[in-house]
C-alpha cells in the first residue's frame, strides 16, 4: 500500500524539485501563487461538491484544533531550549513544528490511500488548517511582545475541552485513517512563507521544509503501515 501511495506523490515532489534546480527558478511566486488563489480555490470548489456528511464536519474541525494546539504547546519549550534569547528562530521553530504539509501533499495521499471519502475529509482538514495558519500562524511569525511564552503554555494547558475532545473522538475506518495521516505531513510551504514575510529566519524554515519532506517518505511509508496494521 505504502508503495502505490508515495510512489507517485513523490516522483511529483522529485519531479518539481529537480526542474527548480535545473532552470534555477524561484520558488517564491509559485508558492504565493498557491497560497493566495490556488489553495483557496481548491478549497473551496472541493467542499462544494465534497460527499463527507455535515455532522463529520465539527469532528474534523475539532481534531484539527486539538492537533495544532497541541503542537503548539510542544514547540515552546523545544524552542526555548534550542533557541534561547532568539525570537526569531524561535518563531520559525513553531511554524515549521505546527503546520503540516496538509494541502499539497495530504490530500493526493489521501485520494491514493482511500478514494474520494479520505480526500473529502482532508478538504476540510485543510480550511481548518488554512484558518489557523491565517491567525496563529501569523501570530506566531508577528508577535513582538515580551510577554512569558511559559505562562502562556500553562494558561492553554489549562483549558479543559481540547482533552475532552481528544478523549470523546472514537475515529474508527476512513476518518480515522485520513486525520492521522494528514496530522503526519512535513513541514508546509506555507510556513515557510510566513517565516519569509515576517522575517523570521526563512533560511532555517527552508531547510526545515527540505529535510522534513525528505525524512517523510520513511515516516509516511510506516505510518501507512501501521494503520494497515491496524485495519
């Protein structure tokens, strides 16, 4: 399974990277290109017409809400650690750590993985995600304050309902499948881009993107296992 899946995803990836070395092209344009019209457009004309039923919309949403928060819990104190007194890497730390490759990447190993049922809930893990990215993510990349990161870690590790939703989830089949999956993509472009417009050490969010992307087709190819394995 994990062959016929990454395969041909990765020969694009393998394909775009390769014709991006060759003619020397900036990838820049490409990528906003994408995330002002592209995305958006994909987004919306895949959930017009998506076949997942009303009441899975609320479970996916809240999945992806519990799933980035808490990444974003994890990526302060590895930030701090790695990075101290840096603010600028540290933002780049969180960017790359929270959001996931859940368009460009997700959503064609979805359809290769279940058909139009897994790709319809990744539509949706993508808005979610694109809603995020659009406030936390910028955010993140923005904040100039002062203000103690640890107390604001304990003051969202306080909040109750993220626990309760993870506990109430009970995923089972495609849905299940589909959000693990999309939960374990490489680091997004779109990180990057925010790393780049807010100045927030692109070149460590760049090569974040690289190794991460590089790296998954080992963690996707066992993760698609694992989940086979575990029907």
């Amino acid at each position: 399974m994990a062959t016929s899946v990454l395969v041909p995803v990765f020969m694009v990836v393998a394909a775009g990277w390769l014709v991006g070395w060759r003619l020397k092209l900036d990838p820049t344009p490409l990528a906003k290109l994408t995330f002002w019209i592209l995305s958006p457009a994909l987004i919306f004309e895949s959930l017009r017409t998506a076949q997942l039923p009303l009441s899975s919309y609320g479970l996916v949403v809240a999945f992806v809400l519990a799933h980035y928060l808490g990444l974003f819990l994890l990526s302060l104190p590895l930030r701090n650690r790695l990075f101290p007194g840096d603010p600028a890497r540290q933002a780049a730390t969180s960017l790359v750590l929270v959001f996931g490759n859940c368009g460009n990447l997700g959503l064609p190993v979805l359809l290769f993985s279940y058909g139009e049922a897994g790709f319809d809930v990744g539509v949706v893990f993508l808005a979610a995600n694109t809603v995020l990215l659009a406030t936390l993510g910028v955010a993140i990349a923005s904040w100039e304050g002062r203000a103690s990161w640890g107390k604001l870690a304990r003051n969202l590790a306080t909040v109750p309902w993220p626990y309760a939703v993870v506990a109430v989830f009970g995923l089972q089949g495609v849905m299940r499948g589909s959000l693990i999956l999309e939960g374990s993509m490489p680091t997004a472009v779109n990180a990057f881009l925010l790393a780049a417009q807010f100045n927030r050490r692109p070149d460590l969010a760049a090569a974040a993107l690289l190794l991460s992307t590089v790296l998954s087709l080992g963690t996707l190819a066992l993760t698609l296992a694992l989940l086979g394995a575990a029907g």
